[in-house]
C-alpha cells in the first residue's frame, strides 16, 4: 500500500468542508485551504495541491522570506534551469493576510539576488494544469507558511470578461476550455443545451464555430443576431442533433441528476465528441454527485478518453464537467 502524504490544498473561500470531504484524512484547514494526508491524483474542488511541504513557521517577514530562500537554494543546488518555471506566492483569505504575503515574496526576491538568472525564468501565477516543479508558497497565517517544490493545478483561473458576452456565465465556459485543455475551432459544430441568454454561445462563435442554441428563451448581447449561431426554440431535454457535434454545451439550471441523465444519453448516442457540463448542486451532495459522475452506472467515464470534474473558479454552488470521448465512441 502507497504511503499517504501531507498535501496543502488549496480551493475557493466557504468550500472547504467539500474539499475537507473529498480530500480525506484532513490535518488542519482554514479559509481556502486544506492540509490533509492524501494519494488521490485530482480532487475536483481543489485548484491548487502544493505537493509534501515543508511547514515554516516565523515572526517577521523576514525571517519568513529567509525561511523559503533558504529552502529554495538548498533544493536547487544540483537543478539546472533552462527553461520557465512557475513561481507562485499566495495567501488564505484573512484580512491583511494578501499584503503580508507580497512582503514576504518582495523580501525572498532580495535574498536569491545571486541567482538572478534562475528568477528571470520564473513565471508567476497560478500553473497551468497538472503537475509541475517549481517554488510554491502558500500564508496559511502571518507567522506560517508552506513551501513546496511541486505542485498539481486543477486549471482553474480567473478569466477576463468580455463587453459583449450576454451574461457571467460566458466566464464558466471559458475556464472549462483550459481543464479540459482545447477550445471549439472555427469549422467545428457546438450544440448549446440551455443557451439563454447565449453566453457559452458566444464563446463557442467568437473561435469560429456554428452554434445551435437551444432554449426557449431569447438570446442577448453577442448572441443576439450573431451571424454564427442559429437559435432554436425548444425544449433541450428533448433535442437531438442531426447529425452529431463536435461540442455539447449545457448550463441548465434544473435537478443535476436530471442532466446527468441527459449527458449520459448524449454519450451512449454518441452525439458529440467533446462536452463541457454545468452540475447545479444547490442543496445536494456534490460528493455524491461526483461518485455518480464516475460510476459505471452511468458508462460516463468509461466512455471518455477524457473526463475532469472541477469546481471552478467563477462557479458557486455548481461542479463542471468537461470530457472528450474515445475515438471509437465517436460517430
């Protein structure tokens, strides 16, 4: 059996009890984050795992900065750095808590100064999905820090917003396309499930694709009368695409067992090649949702090539599924 070590999660504000939950064995936790004994490899409300930390504990920002420089120069001593690395300084949500931490980040940059040539490669910022070596560092408090050297990023990240999107939602589908790590093509089909007012739409048609937008209701802003996408009016239980997509789209605020059901249908029939799904799971389990979500009950994963479940960045009570089918799923 695989020995479980000490992971520092990190998720939004107010869902860690979720994440607590998914996790496992948890060891402590505050707002934003989870320190917690795990071998799990993705965890769907974690955007950020900072990966066997060291704990640092200190007064001052100084003694805080010397603390990670001192653990960043020991751990680099046989590392060659020829090529861009990230370098991530973040704080939990305590008043105060974010200036502290540009202090004490502000502060480690003087202490590294002979190794300039190593921290003009460094990129800040959250990574991009996966797992990646770099330097972490994590304020759970002003006297404590965790420092890691690897990291795994869920894909997670703020996104900008567009004048013309419809609705906040446009930011949903946006994120979604870096989980799942591509994005509707020009040429390629998008059928959007629930579309009202248009903003994953919009998305899909400003890359280039035709968008079906099937809802009841009438599109707005950059949807509205978009040369690219076609509006039909009607029920989006009861759609089915002639011929398949490439793309499902569906953001349906309505039971998530209930779209559940319809994704499955649009999988087993093989309707599209690639999907991202909005959950909705107000007052339900989500960790029980996601045990359905990846359950052989449904055939959903074992039909993907691809299938990550994240709670994003611009979703509350919600999880978003984002998959690709297996080739041979695909029509």
């Amino acid at each position: 059996m695989r020995q479980k070590t000490p992971s520092l999660h990190i998720c939004q504000a107010g869902f860690e009890p979720f994440l607590a939950k998914e996790a496992g064995s948890t060891l402590a936790k505050g707002p934003g984050w989870v320190l917690a004994e795990d071998d799990q490899s993705e965890l769907c409300f974690a955007h950020l795992s900072i990966l066997k930390p060291i704990e640092l504990k200190a007064a001052t920002v100084n003694a805080l900065a010397g603390g990670v420089a001192d653990y960043f120069l020991r751990t680099s001593v046989d590392e060659r750095y020829e090529t861009p690395w990230p370098l991530y300084f973040e704080a939990a949500a305590v008043e105060g808590l974010k200036a502290r931490c540009r202090s004490v980040e502000d502060a480690f940059h003087g202490r590294v100064s002979r190794m300039a040539r190593v921290i003009k490669l460094a990129q800040n910022g959250r990574p991009e999905i996966g797992e990646r070596r770099g330097l972490f560092v994590y304020l759970t408090d002003f006297g404590r820090a965790f420092a890691a050297r690897r990291a795994r990023a869920g894909g997670q990240r703020r996104m900008a917003d567009d004048p013309q999107a419809p609705s906040r939602s446009f930011l949903k589908v946006e994120e979604a396309y870096g989980v799942l790590g591509e994005a509707p093509q020009p040429g390629q089909t998008v059928a959007d499930l629930g579309a009202a007012p248009g903003g994953w739409s919009y998305s899909a048609a400003k890359r280039g694709a035709r968008v079906l937008a099937v809802d009841n209701g009438p599109l707005k802003g950059g949807a509205s009368g978009n040369p690219s996408i076609k509006h039909a009016e009607q029920d989006a239980f009861k759609f089915q695409p002639r011929p398949p997509v490439d793309w499902l789209f569906c953001d349906l605020l309505d039971e998530p067992h209930k779209v559940l059901e319809l994704l499955r249908l649009w999988v087993e029939g093989r309707w599209c090649s690639r999907f991202i799904v909005n959950l909705k799971f107000g007052r339900h389990d989500p960790l029980l949702l996601l045990r359905e979500v990846f359950s052989e009950r449904t055939g959903i994963a074992q039909r993907c090539a691809i299938l990550r479940a994240r709670h994003l960045f611009h979703d509350r009570e919600e999880l978003t599924l984002a998959g690709r089918l297996r080739a041979h799923e695909v029509v």
